[in-house]
C-alpha cells in the first residue's frame, strides 16, 4: 500500500513567520520536525540541531518512520522545539508529549490541526471521551467538535495559554504553538 502525504504550500509564509514567533525566546533551537516532507519550514532558520521526521520516503533529509513511533523511542528532552505540522488533529501525539514526562518542561509544541465535519477524530480521542461506539454510528456528531477535544486535552494537561490563528477553506486549518509546562 503506496502512502500519500498531502503537502500544502500555501502559506508557508503564514507557518515560517508562526514559527519565528513562537521560537523567538529561545537562544538555541534544537528542533525535532514531525512531519518534515521537504524540509521548507525551518530553512531560513539558524539551527543548533533539525532532526526531521517523515513517513513518505526520499522526501527532504528525514528519517522515513512514523511520527507516533518516534516520539515514543526517542529522549524528547533533548529537543526545545517539536514541530507537528500534520493533516490531522494530533490528539495522540501531543498527549503523549504533555503525559509522558519524555518533552523538556518549557519546550515550544507547534501544530497544525486540521478540522472539518467528515475529519476523522484520532482513536486515542475517541478513547479518551468514551466515544467509540456512538462514533462508529454517527461520526459527524464528533467530527466537528475535534477541535475543542483537542484543546480540552491540552488545557486537562496543564497547557494553560496556545497561540495560534485559523485558516477556513474547505478545512479549517488551526497553527499554533504552546509551551510543555
């Protein structure tokens, strides 16, 4: 089975200037990118480390892996900045770096969430609201709320401010950032 990321170029002056501002407190970046494809966002940036992470092979100067898989093997406190630039919401993988206790307290989270009515909610959300069944049946009753799960998993973790902007098109683009307490 062939895996196909989409990579939306639109605004990637939108992305770059989000980035310089939720980066521009730190006097060394050590970047972990999660969804790197082609390695545009963090060009212009001085870097003391960029680790990119990317499941479509040859794509940019990545490691080809899951992004969900390398999160859990590697030791996130060496990285200040983790960057999950995704087509989706990531419940999963935000939740695990606010949990786990592996992301360095004070380290900056940068997401995009993607959002409209036929949105698939990830299955750790589901989970977590105890929501399974009734998703299966109706999912669009959910489907439109990802957003605010998203958030209210942040916010029951302890993240306390997120930046961010929408972008509303055929999906609802959600970039922002907020800080691992």
């Amino acid at each position: 089975m062939k895996h196909v990321t989409k990579i939306e170029n639109r605004s990637v002056a939108n992305k770059v200037f989000l980035r310089k501002e939720a980066t521009k407190h730190l006097s060394r970046l050590r970047i972990l990118d999660l969804f790197a494809a082609n390695n545009v966002l963090w060009r212009s940036f001085e870097k003391e480390r960029y680790y990119g992470v990317d499941i479509v092979p040859q794509k940019g100067k990545n490691l080809c892996a899951d992004a969900k898989q390398v999160v859990r093997s590697l030791d996130l406190s060496e990285f200040n900045v983790i960057d999950c630039d995704s087509y989706e919401i990531p419940y999963e993988i935000c939740k695990y770096l606010l949990a786990s206790g592996n992301a360095k307290n004070g380290a900056v989270v940068i997401y995009t969430a993607m959002t409209n009515i036929f949105t698939q909610l990830p299955s750790s959300c589901m989970d977590d609201l105890g929501i399974r069944e009734m998703y299966s049946i109706a999912p669009s009753l959910f489907s439109r709320n990802g957003i605010t799960y998203f958030y209210d998993m942040l916010a029951n973790h302890g993240v306390q401010e997120i930046q961010y902007y929408d972008h509303i098109d055929h999906f609802t683009k959600h970039y922002g950032y907020f800080i691992i307490p």
